[in-house]
C-alpha cells in the first residue's frame, strides 16, 4: 500500500490497513469536488502510513509536568522509532517542555488528547537548520518543529503545540540582511543568521524538502510567525488542523506551502493575524535561483479566520504558482480578500490556473484583489496572473469593492471568469479592471444588480 488516497476514501473517510502490520491515519471526510482536475491531485497525493508500532516519550524519560526539559528524551524516541523501522512515537496528556523536534522518516509524532508541547525559552535547544526565511534561504534557528529531507513523516493526534515561550527569543525581521548577502552572491549554507547581529524569527512547523507529510488534528498556539509552512514538499496533507487566531501574533500566516507539489488541505479551521492560506515560491533572484514552483493544491471544507486573505498567492511568487482549487471555504471575522493575488515587476513569477468555488463571508476590502505593482517595487521581471475563475460563491458584505484586477500593459490578467455568485453590502459597484483579457461574469449580481 502506497498511501495514496482516492475521491471514495476522501467523502466516506475510510481507514485503509495493508495486510502486513501497517497504520495509516484516518482519512477524513471532505466534499467532492468540483473539477476533475482537483480531484485527481487528491487521488494522486500519497498520504504516509506507518508499522504498527508504539513508543511512548515516558519510556525514554520524558515528564509532561510543565518544568522538565523533555528535549533530548522526545529526540531519543524519535530516533529509536526510526532506526527500529518507524512506528508512533506518542506524547501522551501533559505538558511537556521541550526545544525543537526534529522528525525523522518513518515517524508518525502522535500527540493524545490534553498533550502539549511546550516549545522552550531556551534559545540554544533550537540549533541552526537550512530553512527559507520569507522566500530567502538562509540558516536560522529551528521552527519549533522540522524535518530535512525525510520521508513518510507525521504529526497527528488532538494535542497541542504552543510556542508562547518561543516569544522570548523568537524575534526579528531583518529580510534586508539577507537580500544584502545574496546580492553579494553568498550561497545559503553560509548565510547564517544566528551571531550575525541580525535576527529572523523561525517558522513554528516546518518539512524542508520531504516527502509523503502528513500534518492531522492538532491544534497550534502562540505562533510567532509562519505556522505551518511546508517548504520544497511533495505529497503533503494537512486535515483537521486548528490555528488558533486569538493567541496569533502579527505576521503568523496559517499555512504557507512554498515550492510544494500535490498538497492537500481539507477540514480545517485556519486563523492567523494575517493570511489565511498563502502559495508562496521564492523571492527575487534567490527565487529565480531555486525556481520551484508551488502547484497542485487542493483547499476544501475550510473556515478562514485571518484577517488578510483566504486564498493569497504571493508576494513571493518568483518560482510560479498554478493549478489552485479551492471549494468550500467560510470566511469569518475580517478578512480583507477571497482571493489575494500579489507580485510585481522585481519579484515576477506567474499565478495561474487558481479555481475558486462555493467561497462565502465578509469581505473588508474585496472578493478577489488582483495586484500586479505590490509595494510599488519594480524590476525587469513582470509577473504573469490568471486564468482566475470564480463560482457559487457570495459575499454578505464587501467594504469596498468587489473586484479589484489589475494586469500591467505588457503583462495582461490572462483570463477572469466569475459565475453564479452573489455579492451584497458593496460600497463601490465600481469594479476595478484593467489590462484584463477573456473577462466574464454569467449570473452573477453585486448589490442585486447584474454585472
């Protein structure tokens, strides 16, 4: 058995058991799709499965009471499940304090219900890893949890894991550090940002360059920053996954796969102080130097509570994003955009072939926001946007305007089809559309006035 799962196991959320003692988490229901073309990425997404296999942090000394240090004891039951061939490593109820987790391939990280990882205060427990700090790669201190280069890995369970501590140390914004040292031609394993006077915070769950991910159940608390961000991935899906928008700090995006193929996200509530979901691919010439593309995504079944946008591609989007679905999203609270949609002429890369259907709540600013000068920066690289569709979707009440689609002279919006949607509160019926080829609007109304 594979781990691939089909349409019939995604609707009915069958458990799948190869004869040979194998555990494969529980695939759960998600609405049927509606485009062939997503429901064949769903198909082809390989979901990990496991040996039937346990080993308990208590066995190798860990103590949930709020206080122990538990870093080395979670790191030893990792490393023991998978040289033993991989299995389920659990965190059972308690608090247990710890430094960065490290997975390894095989492992399946299972956190109880009441478990809690506790990331730590103690900076050095999170050691200097390769990781892409807003589309630049660099070194930096661990996300709270990460992986480099393994296969077959998970965190699953109703557990929690809270990086308030993290907030201590967790600190910094210095992007224009690392732009310097890559206009200086610096290679990433020497861009090192611990001890170089400037600080970058560090993602809270990060898989970097790994296959077959699964991310299932658990909630996360106090991010940082970025909390789930999956980055240079293939096969990754993350079902049932709660971010918690009340304890988010500015900047904490909910999920941001960067230069992933086929990942799937289904069933969750996604809060952030900030986007949503963002498709990201690179930055500027360090992009370009990577050019991996983030393609193949599925969104379904999903309640947005960040405040910017549901769906966001960009603004690093140098290695191209394409071949989007999203179907069944409620938005919540303020968010500002359905669709954000971000680049510019410095930054350059494509957004295209991003599918949008059965999207409904309040919209600050508007449904769909297409920008192709995002913070007026210029280059010789202009971005390529569309083909955008959107359907069955509605708005109760848009601040401002309900399109908003830009394209450059020399770089039109490659297609806007929007149908059988509905959108009410507007403030301006002006919609804003220029440089917009193959525009259509069949059956839709804003303030109950066809378009």
């Amino acid at each position: 058995m594979d781990g691939r799962f089909s349409r019939r196991w995604l609707i009915k959320g069958g458990l799948v058991v190869a004869a040979s003692p194998l555990l494969a988490p529980t695939a759960s229901a998600a609405p049927a799709l509606p485009w062939p073309a997503a429901e064949d990425i769903v198909a082809r997404t390989k979901r990990p499965v496991f040996p039937d296999r346990t080993f308990s942090v208590l066995d190798f000394g860990a103590r949930g009471d709020g206080k122990t240090d538990n870093t080395a004891a979670i790191r030893k039951a990792i490393e023991t499940a998978n040289a033993r061939g991989g299995g389920r490593v659990v965190v059972p109820k308690g608090t247990f304090v710890t430094g960065a987790v490290y997975l390894k391939s095989n492992v399946d990280l299972h956190l109880a219900a009441g478990a809690v990882l506790a990331f730590g205060s103690d900076a050095s427990k999170f050691p200097n890893v390769l990781t892409r700090y807003e589309g630049i790669e660099c070194v930096n201190r661990s996300p709270m949890i990460y992986a480099y280069k393994e296969s077959n890995i998970a965190v699953t369970g109703k557990g929690t894991l809270d990086a308030a501590r993290t907030a201590s140390w967790n600190k910094g914004k210095d992007r224009e550090y690392l732009e310097s040292l890559v206009a200086k031609g610096i290679p990433p394993e020497r861009r090192i940002v611990p001890g170089s006077g400037h600080a970058m915070r560090s993602t809270f769950v990060e898989p970097y360059s790994c296959d077959t991910v699964l991310i299932e159940g658990i909630t996360l608390k106090n991010p940082v920053f970025w909390q789930l961000h999956p980055t240079l991935c293939r096969n990754v899906t993350i079902d049932g996954v709660r971010t918690d928008a009340s304890t988010a700090h500015s900047n904490t995006d909910a999920c941001d796969p960067e230069s992933c193929d086929h990942v799937v996200i289904v069933n969750s509530h996604l809060g952030a102080h900030d986007d949503n979901i963002a498709l990201k691919s690179g930055r500027d010439a360090d992009g370009r130097r990577i050019g991996v593309p983030c393609q193949n995504i599925v969104v379904a079944n999903c309640v947005m509570d960040g405040n910017w946008g549901a769906i966001t591609c960009g603004s690093e989007q140098t290695g191209g994003i394409r071949n989007v679905y999203a179907h069944k999203l409620t938005v919540t609270g303020e968010t500002k955009y359905g669709l954000y949609v971000k680049s510019n002429s410095l930054r350059g890369g494509f957004t295209e072939n991003v599918n949008l259907a059965q999207v409904s709540g309040t919209f600050v600013r508007s449904v769909v926001h297409v920008l192709p000068d995002y913070n007026g920066q210029t280059g010789a690289y202009p971005p390529r946007f569309g083909p955008f569709t959107l359907s069955r979707s509605t708005g109760a009440k848009c601040g401002q305007a309900a399109f908003n689609v830009r394209g450059l002279p020399n770089s039109h919006v490659r297609g806007l089809r929007v149908s059988d949607c509905r959108f009410d509160g507007v403030a301006n019926t002006e919609n804003t559309l220029n440089h917009v080829d193959d525009l259509r609007f069949e059956n839709t109304t804003i303030n109950g006035e066809p378009v």
